[in-house]
C-alpha cells in the first residue's frame, strides 16, 4: 500500500513530537539523517536502504522527484506538503511546532490531531 498525504503528515508529526528537537549539522545545517540518529520531518520518511548522503543538500521535493523508488512510495505527489514540513523543522523552534501542524494540516485538508504529552 502506498503512503497517503495524511499518513505521512502523521509520521513527521509523531516523530519530531517524540525527537522534540531538530536534526542540525554543527554547522547549522538541518540534516534528513544525523549521525547520531536524529532524522528531520521528511528523513523519517526515507526508508534505510533509499537513503543516500546526498540528500543532504536538496529539498524534500527534489529528493522525492529524482529518487522514483522513493516517490514510488506516495500515492501522488506530496512534494508541497513535504516541502512545508522541512520548513517547519528547519525554521521554527521547537516550542512553536503545534501550531505549524496545526497551520499545515488546515491548509492541506488534514486531520490534525492534539499533542496530549
């Protein structure tokens, strides 16, 4: 079965309320897979064996639009909603998250569910 919108809204969501913080590079940059284990909204969503380094230097839309294997995945193109989420793990703080999630899954037709921890 192929990953719908909402499913994987639900995986970015979860994972970075359980991470609770960004997956950064000491230099600053957002990383879709840190070493020490932390993956950014979209990284979650790269299985292991697709994964490639360079991914670390595009966007969400441009990882999924050159990897078929990886955009294979999806029903349809979601490379909107995965751009917006990158956004929000790269440039919001932690702290303002929810409501990012919240702002997103209006604007995308999404069932957005409240953080209960």
């Amino acid at each position: 079965m192929k990953i719908t919108e909402q499913e994987a809204f639900d995986r970015m969501v979860n994972h970075l309320r359980k991470q609770g913080k960004r997956s950064v590079h000491v230099t600053g940059t957002c990383l879709y897979r840190h070493p020490d284990g932390l993956k950014c909204a979209v990284g979650v969503l790269i299985p292991d064996e697709l994964y490639k380094s360079d991914f670390e230097t595009r966007s969400a839309s441009d990882v999924f639009k050159l990897s078929t294997q990886l955009n294979s995945l999806f029903v349809h193109d979601i490379y909107l909603l995965l751009d917006r989420m990158q956004e929000i793990h790269d440039f919001a703080e932690p702290q303002h998250w929810e409501e990012r999630f919240k702002e997103v899954a209006e604007e995308y037709c999404l069932k957005y569910t409240e953080n209960t921890v």
